[in-house]
C-alpha cells in the first residue's frame, strides 16, 4: 500500500518479474512485508492457483533436510508422506524466509537442486525433477554473511537473479495513512467496530521511527480497535511511545484542535491603510462568537470523524439528538 517513490519501485518491480521464472531475492527489515512481497509475485505469476509454501529457515532445526527434500518413505506409507517442502511446492512456489540461516551443507544441496534442476529424496538414489519458482528472502546483509564464510558464494548469485529491496517503514512514512486505512477495511471485514485516528495522530505516527515496520504498524492498529473499539484515536489515545507532538500541536489541547501557529508580522501598516473595526463586546454579538465557536466545533469533528456522524457526537460527548439538533441549528450536513 502506498504511493510513495519507494513503494512505488518495489510494485513495478514485482509486475516486471512475476511472469517470469527468475528467482527472486527478497531484502529488508523484519516486518517490511517480504513475504506479502512473495505471495504478490506468486499470485501475479500464472501460478495463484498451485501451492505457495512458506518457510521459516531459522526454525527447521535438525531435520530440515528432510523437510525440504523430502525423505524415504517407510514401508506402508505412500509417496506423498516423504515429500519435502519442494514437492509440495511443485507447479508454484516455495518461499524461503531467512534464508542466510540455512546450514551450509543444506546450501550445497540446494545449490545443486538449482543447477540440475533435480534432486533427491533423504536416503534414496532416485532423483527427482519438480516446477518450483522459488522466493527467497534475508533481513540481514547478505555480503557480509558471504565474507564472513556463513552463506555460499556461488549460491548467493544464483539467488541474487532479481533482487528487490523493500524499504523499512521509516523511510517512506507518507505512505502510513493509507497503510492504516487498509489496516482498519480488514479489520472491519473481520467484524470489528470501525476506529478513525485524527490528523494530530496520524502526524505523530508519521513521526515514529517504527524498528518493526509494518508489523509493529499492524499490531498498534489491532491493539488501539480493542482498546477504544468504534472510537476517533487522538493523540493523547495513543502508547506514550507513539506520542510525537509538533511545533503545530500540544498533547495537553484536545486530539481535535490544532491551533494555528502565529505569524511574526515583519511589515508596518500604511497610514491610509483600511482597518477592521471591531465592535465592543456585549451580550449580544458575545452569542454570536459562542455560535460561530460552537459551529466550528461541530465542523472539526465532523472531518476528523471522517463524516461518521454516531463518532463525532461521541467525540463531543453529545447524545444523538442534541448532535442533530445542532446540526440543523447551523445547516451542517454529513457527506455520505
């Protein structure tokens, strides 16, 4: 999601490469989105309708050879019971997260899978052919690993056919609106009563540093609609963590005000220039201002309500039929 200049490279990448069978290397941070990264590539290939299979390399443990490719079958059980990972992957693509994880004897069987194009079962001679696109991925420095004798050579450049770096979240921050909008769409596809952030939020989140990208974005979402289910977040709602206030805004004003910062006047007046005459106070044009301030007041929650009327009374602490009242009162009315 996003328009910024790097997610914007990143989707063209992907349309460039996805019809093609070039192996595909995933960079990034930890929760970049490298993995949605790959299901977009595999279901935009001709293969959305085959397998996808992710794998986590820092989690095989001890027998991931066996679960990568496969192992004999014993006597009793059918083919499928011994497949690995790349069988059952065959016709449309194997993912593999972390991949500077995997051991280095598991690399050289890999490596040979790539060049071949076969491979075998754990414990038997016959050699064995599937159409796997594979996706591999690392949130670390992959060169370094390679200098530093962990991650083979040879394998790194066969993997490095198409490399595609997604940026941490940091780096194109414009883009957490319209993240946040699609986040809060799931989540009220999934039942959840709807949140709305107001502008001052959405800045601050702007402002955040955000070590775990887009799944630390997520987790906030999921974690401010439990807390403040069908409510406008403001500022002040959100973890003293993701608290960021601007020169613009103070965290101690309401979520929903921004004053305007005031202009230093460099100019002087000309004698014959025309002032505006302002009456003196009396009761009378005192309703007038408590009018026009009360408007502006209902005006103001309306937008950061995003136009939901039922969370805009609510952020004004109104019942329903004073908020309408009001409404009428001053000719307001709420986009659909």
């Amino acid at each position: 999601m996003g328009e910024s200049p790097q997610i914007s490279e990143v989707r063209e990448l992907m349309q460039q490469v996805s019809k093609r069978k070039a192996n595909v290397l995933l960079l990034g941070e930890s929760g970049t989105g490298k993995e949605i990264v790959a299901r977009n590539i595999h279901y935009h290939s001709g293969r959305g309708d085959r397998s996808f299979i992710a794998v986590n390399c820092a989690g095989e443990g001890e027998h991931f050879e066996n679960h990568l490719f496969g192992h004999v079958c014993e006597a009793g059980d059918s083919d499928e019971s011994g497949q690995g990972y790349l069988e059952k992957a065959d016709g449309g693509t194997l993912f593999l997260d972390k991949v500077t994880e995997m051991p280095l004897a598991i690399q050289a069987c890999l490596l040979s899978f790539l060049e071949k194009n076969s491979f075998r079962r754990k414990g038997e001679q016959k050699e064995r052919q599937v159409d796997v696109r594979l996706v591999v991925a690392s949130n670390v420095d992959i060169k370094q690993r390679v200098s530093q004798g962990k991650f083979r050579e040879d394998l790194f450049y066969l993997l490095n056919m198409f490399p595609i770096t997604l940026p941490p979240l940091r780096e194109h921050a414009e883009d957490i609106p319209a993240l946040i909008k699609e986040l809060i769409t799931r989540l009220e596809h999934e039942g959840q009563t709807a949140i709305r952030l107001s502008s001052s939020a959405l800045e601050s989140l702007e402002r955040c540093e955000w070590p775990g990208n887009v799944r630390e974005l997520t987790n906030l979402i999921e974690r401010l609609s439990i807390i403040n289910e069908g409510k406008v977040i403001g500022i002040n709602d959100l973890p003293p963590e993701y608290r960021h206030a601007t020169t613009e805004f103070s965290a101690n004003q309401p979520t929903w005000h921004k004053p305007k910062p005031l202009k230093k006047k460099t100019a002087t007046l000309k004698p014959q220039a025309q002032l505006k005459i302002i009456a003196p106070l009396t009761v009378e044009n005192l309703k007038q201002h408590l009018d026009n301030f009360e408007k502006e007041m209902l005006e103001m929650a309306i937008q950061d309500c995003s136009s939901i009327k039922q969370l805009a009374a609510e952020r004004l602490r109104l019942d329903m039929l004073s908020f309408d009242k009001k409404l009428i009162k001053h000719g307001l009315k709420l986009e659909a």
